[in-house]
C-alpha cells in the first residue's frame, strides 16, 4: 500500500463517520475486524459489536484528519500507525493514536484491526 492509497482509504472512512450511519462505518472492516476504541473500554471482535462502538460514537458528531502517517506493508497486510485529530459537534478538537492493519481481499483493503487510543496528558 502506498501512502495515497491509506489517505484515500482515511477520507472514504472519515467520510462514512460523517454520514451518521454506523453501518457504512462498520463495512469497512474485516467481518472477524477488530475494534479497540478510544472512547469504551470494551474491544470489538466483530462488525455487529464494531458497528455497535459507532453507534454512540458517531452521535458526538467526528469529523477526523490525518496528522502523520507511517505505512509499511507486507504482501496481503499494510500497518499504517500514527497519529490523527477529531473535531466534534461540541467544538472540541483531541489528538488521537491509532493503528489500522489492512488486509487485501483480492478487491479492496479492508481493515482487519484497528487501535485508536488518546494521547497521555504530560
């Protein structure tokens, strides 16, 4: 995966948060996808409970942004980690970690675990 093929993958997902629907959102991931959450502490083995997290996420109105990114891929697998932002309804902006391991479907890439955690307070 090359770094505009993640940043076009980023935008098609931010812009399923931005419908409100969580089942657009849940459909970019593996149907055995993992989900650990920045805002539950409860992981997600799967689309229902993926879809599940976004439910309630997707009520505080994210809208998200690439702020590094840092791609390696092998074969059928890419890891893209770094760091991104949400603004959000309330007018809160927070700057988040996260790490999507891609997998290639033979269509698409499809993202098979994904780990969004926030940025320790110094």
């Amino acid at each position: 995966m090359k770094q505009e093929e993640f940043e076009v993958l980023f935008d098609e997902w931010n812009q399923a948060l931005q419908t409100g629907d969580p089942a657009k959102v849940a459909a970019f991931y593996t149907s055995d996808g993992l989900l650990l959450p920045t805002m539950s502490s409860k992981l997600r083995h799967n689309n229902e409970e993926i879809k599940d997290y976004f439910e309630q996420f997707l009520k505080s109105g994210p809208v998200g942004t690439l702020v590094e990114s840092n791609i390696r891929s092998f074969g059928e697998v890419s890891i893209n980690s770094g760091l991104y932002s949400f603004s959000f309804k309330d007018g809160s902006n927070k700057l988040f970690r996260y790490t999507f391991v891609y997998r290639w479907n033979g269509k698409r890439w499809m993202i098979a675990d994904h780990h969004s955690s926030r940025i320790p307070e110094e």
